[in-house]
C-alpha cells in the first residue's frame, strides 16, 4: 500500500491534471494542480500587503536555508479581468523548490481598473519584495519577474518602461531578468475583448511593451506555445524585434506541443513530462542570478 501511494496515486493526480490542462477549465485545472504540489519544507507566508487596495496582496514561498538567492515575482494571467494568487500556489511552490525567494501576487482588475493600474500594482508588489528579501533569505538586488499570459505582458512592461521602477524607487540594476510566459506583448485590442483593461481611446503604441523597451532593460526569456491559439506567437516575434533593436539580450523559445494553458502548467514540478517552461525558466535565472 505505501508504495502504491508512492508511485501509482502521484501519476493519477498528473493523469487527472493533464487531463484537465488540456479539455476542462481553467479553474479546474489549477485547483488541480495546487492539490498536487504540496509546499511543506517550505516556507510560505500568505496575504502580504503591498499596497492599499484588497488586492494588493501577495504569498511568498522561500526555501529553507536560502542566503542571498533570487527573488521572483510571479504575476498571474487572466485577460487582466480574473485570476489571482491563490491559483498559482504550484508556481510558488516550483520556483521555490528551485531556490528562489518566491512572491505570487494578486492584482487590481479590469474593466474597474485599466492600464497602468495593474503595472503600478507590480511595481508596488516587486518593491515590497525587494524590502523584504533579506528576512527570507533573498537578495535585494538579485530580483527577477516571471509572467504568464496577461501577466507576461506586466511583467515585460513593468520591466522595459523606465517609468515603472523609478515610480517605486528600484533600481535599475537590481532586476537581473524577466521572463514571458505566453505574453501579448504587441497587438491591437481594440476591438477585442481586452480593449476593457486599457484606456478608452488609447492605442497600442500607448501601451505595449514592444514600444517601451529602454535601452538598459536586463536580459529577456520569452516562451511560446507551438499550439497557442490564445496569444499569438507574433506578440513575442515582435518583442523579440523591439529588444534587439534595442541591443537587449533576448531569448525567444517556442515550445512544441504546449497550448496556452499547458506552456503555464509545465512550471509545475510534476508537470514537467508537458514540455520544458520549468527547465527552461530556471536555467534562464540561473545563468542571471548575482553570483
């Protein structure tokens, strides 16, 4: 019976969650996720509040014994109109295991809430990070942004715009990278559904981070979805275009099979059989990292 729930129930669990990355909702599919990563041995401190607003709150996952490690913000996807944290416990719990002070924040919604709110939200939770690294054993200046879907691109706009860390006084060169996970980082919403989360007579030159990119930006992981008929991969051929025009160092990886779900739950540590983001994301940090 031991070894049976050893090794036989941990891959119905990764059946069932792939199972419902691939054909059930989304919820369904992070809830189980979350019931398969379980973060005991670390440690997690929840509803940290960065900012005024109810949802300015944020966990951190940090490993035992960490000195000086990489501090991650994790910014979850949504259409910028759902998500929260509290569905991205697996990704907490991922980075964590990998070494890295880990904080999954929420943040402040559309339609209610439109650009840049969410972005000075990120900015807000990575300076809070940055405060706190050192009582959980991370660096202060070994910071690091990692975003899926909507995410990514506030993770990438919050990184490339000058304007976002100065506003919350962080240095520059205390962010070693960022990494986009199925980001729309260049397109046209406006007569889309996700017009909702940007400004009302705004256009895309206003707000796209492949307009933004300063010419100091860090290191840049951009991940794709070989089958993501979500976020089309010309919003990272087009990131990709505006980095190295800006001399940026910049990583594009498409990765065959995934979709736009799937590319997300391949950070999980028991999903990494899906495709290689895990992999991917830790040895981009690793090669970053201060030393």
């Amino acid at each position: 019976m031991t070894r049976f729930r050893r090794w036989v129930l941990p891959g119905i669990v990764a059946t069932g969650v792939l199972l419902a990355l691939t054909g059930c909702s989304a919820q369904t599919a992070q809830d189980l996720v979350n019931s398969s990563n379980n973060p005991r041995g670390l440690k997690v401190v929840r509803d940290q509040h960065y900012g005024p607003d109810v949802r300015n709150v944020l966990d951190v996952y940090a490993p035992p014994g960490a000195h000086n490690a990489p501090v991650v913000l994790f910014i979850h996807g949504g259409s910028w109109e759902g998500g929260d944290k509290n569905a991205y416990a697996f990704a907490g719990d991922s980075l964590a295991r990998a070494g890295y002070v880990t904080g999954v924040m929420s943040y402040r919604l559309a339609p209610k809430n439109r650009y840049p709110d969410y972005i000075q939200d990120a900015a807000a939770a990575l300076r809070w990070l940055r405060d706190h690294a050192s009582s959980f054993g991370g660096g202060p200046d070994n910071l690091f942004v990692v975003g899926h879907s909507a995410g990514g691109f506030n993770a990438v706009e919050l990184v490339d715009n000058a304007r976002w860390l100065s506003e919350v006084n962080v240095p520059v060169s205390a962010v070693r990278g960022v990494v986009g996970i199925a980001g729309p980082y260049s397109y046209d919403y406006r007569k889309l559904p996700s017009q909702n989360a940007f400004p009302l007579g705004s256009s895309p030159d206003d707000v796209m981070p492949d307009r933004h990119v300063r010419p100091d930006a860090p290191p840049h992981l951009l991940l794709v979805a070989a089958n993501d008929t979500t976020v089309y991969p010309q919003n990272a051929l087009n990131m990709e275009a505006a980095l190295k025009k800006a001399h940026i160092s910049v990583e594009r990886k498409v990765l065959p099979r995934l979709d736009h779900i799937t590319i997300m739950g391949a950070l999980a540590r028991n999903l990494t059989f899906l495709g290689s983001t895990r992999q991917d994301v830790i040895r981009f940090i690793d090669a970053q990292k201060l030393k």
